[in-house]
C-alpha cells in the first residue's frame, strides 16, 4: 500500500480495511501504527512476498514506483488484483480516488470524498477570481534551503506542484530549468527573480528557526538580497510534510500556495 493511496483511503474513511501498509506510509498518524505495529508489507519496489502470503488480502494496491515484474508476481495467483496509481495532477487524483472508491466498493465514500475537495479547490479559484487580476504573479517552490543558503530543489513543469500553482493562477519560474524536478542555482535565481519564493520548512521548532535564521541572512547574502521577493518580505513557508505525497494533502498545498501569492484575497474573505 504506497503512502499516496494510504491517505486516500484514510480520507475514505476506509482505513480499517487496511491489513498492511509500506515501510513508508507515516500519514495518518493512524497508517504510523500500522507500521509500528509490524503490519508493512516492505518497500513498493521490494515487498516482502512472503507477507502477503500470510495476509491473504482480496486486493493489493500498486503505484508507478512499483516495478512491472514485481506486479506480473503479484498476479499470481488470479484472486489477486492489482491497481496501479499514479497521479501528477489534481484531476489525477480525483480520477484515481474514484477509481479506488470503484475497486474497493464503496464508490459513495468516494464521491463524499471528491465533494469536500472539488469544494475547496472552487474556494480557492473564485478567491482569485474575485481580484480579477489581469495576470499571473510569478513564484517558485522550493522544497526547502540548503544550510549554506543554496536554493536546492524546486518542481518544474508536468509535477504536480506545478499544476497546483497553475490553479493558483501563478506563472511557476521553475519550469524554465527544463526538468520535472530540478535544482536551482543562485544565477537562475537571479535570472528568475520571482515575486514571491515558497519554501517547503518541517513543523519541528528547529526547523522554523532554522528557516527563520535563513530569512535573515538572506537580507546581507549577495544574491538572495537582490531578490525582489526578499526586499519585499515575499518569502514564505509552508509545511514541507504536505510536499511529500500527491494525496488529498494537495488541496492543503493549493491553498497554501494561494493564500501566499494573493494575500489580499483571501483576507477579503475573514
């Protein structure tokens, strides 16, 4: 069971059906038990066979990041059905929730499901709307600042982050390094000059010091001072654990980054 799919069917209300998850499945904190409690099937590349000969399960989740031959053993024997996931996109995920509340049969908990987040992200579009802005404001999304300052990692076009800025109506600067995922450094940065920086900080105390410490050596750095978005006070955090899975999570990553770039909209709305 991949992280992904826990959370959906946890969002389902369908996770005491669950008899196993992975080595990597922590959310809710309900799929942490169940691992702490030694019902893990292993890795999603790797699973332990032997594990699912001793569960027995009527049907085994599989994503993407699982390998072809793995899956063709897992059809054996033919009680057995796989469904592969994947999702890079928010209407990814509401097809693929679909799909599971179809497999699982409980298409009911599903659609619930798919109400409460297509209601959300309709929130967050008419919010915008609402400002009627003439066009997008730049930004980038950087999964978190290396110690020595480094920009690190930011998602680029065809991720999922990207079509979530998309929504947000936010032109996503990273696209132009030409990779799904790519590091950036300080002369694209300059390059870029976004109007506002996202960045993905841990929940931890130490982790938000952290950032906050790098929030004002950034004022004296000799690239990150020219920024637009420093000068202006536009760097801002959000939770880095919701960065982690494309699950329903995306929805509390949608409105993070819209709340971020267009402020002024949603304090409208308190």
């Amino acid at each position: 069971m991949a992280p992904s799919i826990t959370e959906i069917l946890f969002a389902m209300n369908m996770g005491d059906h669950l008899m196993a998850v992975t080595d990597f499945c922590d959310y809710p904190e309900e799929a942490r038990v169940l691992r702490s409690a030694g019902r893990t099937i292993g890795r999603m590349d790797q699973p332990d066979f032997e594990q699912f000969a001793v569960l027995r399960p009527d049907l085994i989740l599989a994503t993407d990041l699982t390998p072809p031959d793995v899956i063709a053993r897992l059809h054996q024997p033919p009680r057995i059905q796989v469904a592969g996931l994947r999702h890079a996109s928010l209407e990814g995920l509401f097809a693929e929730i679909a799909f599971l509340g179809r497999i699982t049969g409980v298409p009911s908990l599903a659609a619930g499901l798919l109400r409460d987040l297509r209601a959300r992200r309709s929130a967050v579009e008419s919010a915008i709307r609402a400002l009627n802005p003439q066009t997008h404001r730049s930004a980038i999304l950087l999964l978190g600042i290396e110690d020595d300052l480094q920009p690190g990692w930011s998602p680029g076009a065809n991720t999922w982050p990207d079509d979530l800025l998309s929504i947000a109506q936010t032109e996503n600067l990273a696209r132009q390094l030409g990779q799904s995922w790519g590091q950036v450094s300080f002369e694209a940065l300059l390059k870029f000059d976004p109007e506002v920086i996202i960045v993905g900080v841990g929940a931890s105390s130490a982790d938000q010091q952290r950032f906050q410490q790098q929030l004002l050596a950034m004022q004296t750095h000799p690239v990150w001072r020219r920024l637009q978005a420093v000068r202006t006070n536009r760097v801002h955090a959000i939770p880095s654990e919701d960065l982690n899975i494309p699950g329903p999570r995306m929805l509390t990553v949608l409105e993070a980054i819209a709340e971020t770039v267009w402020p002024e909209a949603f304090q409208q709305q308190d």
